[in-house]
C-alpha cells in the first residue's frame, strides 16, 4: 500500500462514524488531517464509485437544505476492507518507520 492509495482508507474511515455525502467527507478528512489532506472532487468521487461499485459501500438519496444530496454509507464488505486497510497500513507505515530510523531488519 503507498501513500497515494491512503484515500480508500481515509473514505471507509470516515464512513465507519456514520453516512455522509462526499463534501463533507473530504472535509473530514481535510479537517482532522490539520489541512495536509486535501482531496479534490476529480480523486475523491472516482474513489466513492469504484467502492459503490465494489460493493464496499451504498449510495442513498437524502434531502439536506433543500437539495438532494448523494449520501454512502459502509457495506459489510466495506467493513471487512477497512479493518484489512487499516492493518495494512499499520505494517507500511511502521516499515517505512524503521527505514526513516535507520533500523536493522529482523
């Protein structure tokens, strides 16, 4: 897994607290990332329907302010990716640790 393939990650993330639509995704992330993490329409929306259409996630029709807006939510399968993205990403970023602090390799 590389760093540019963290966005998956950082979506089922998200949608594991509950249903959003995808501004407020990439605001999340922007926003508990301190503004590092930036993700514009053009890479996040392609990431959300390649995950719909992996069945990692659902879409729904919900009124906010007037507007209908496209809402995901995580499927079961989703779930089950998650836990496997984030233990991937526990391994990459601890060996990219130990090369950063010059460890040896066991």
């Amino acid at each position: 897994m590389n760093f540019r393939g963290s966005l998956t990650l950082l979506i089922l993330f998200v949608l594991s607290k509950g249903p959003n639509h995808g501004y407020q995704i990439a605001k999340a992330i922007k926003q508990q990332s301190d503004g590092i993490l930036d993700f514009k329409e053009g890479t996040l929306y392609p990431t959300l329907h390649g995950l719909e259409q992996q069945g990692m996630i659902e879409v729904f029709e919900q009124a906010e302010n007037g507007r209908s807006r496209r809402y995901y939510r995580l499927t079961q399968d989703g779930r089950a990716l998650l836990d496997q993205e984030r233990d991937e990403w526990a391994r990459y970023s601890s060996a990219v640790d130990n090369v950063l602090k010059g460890a040896q390799p066991s």
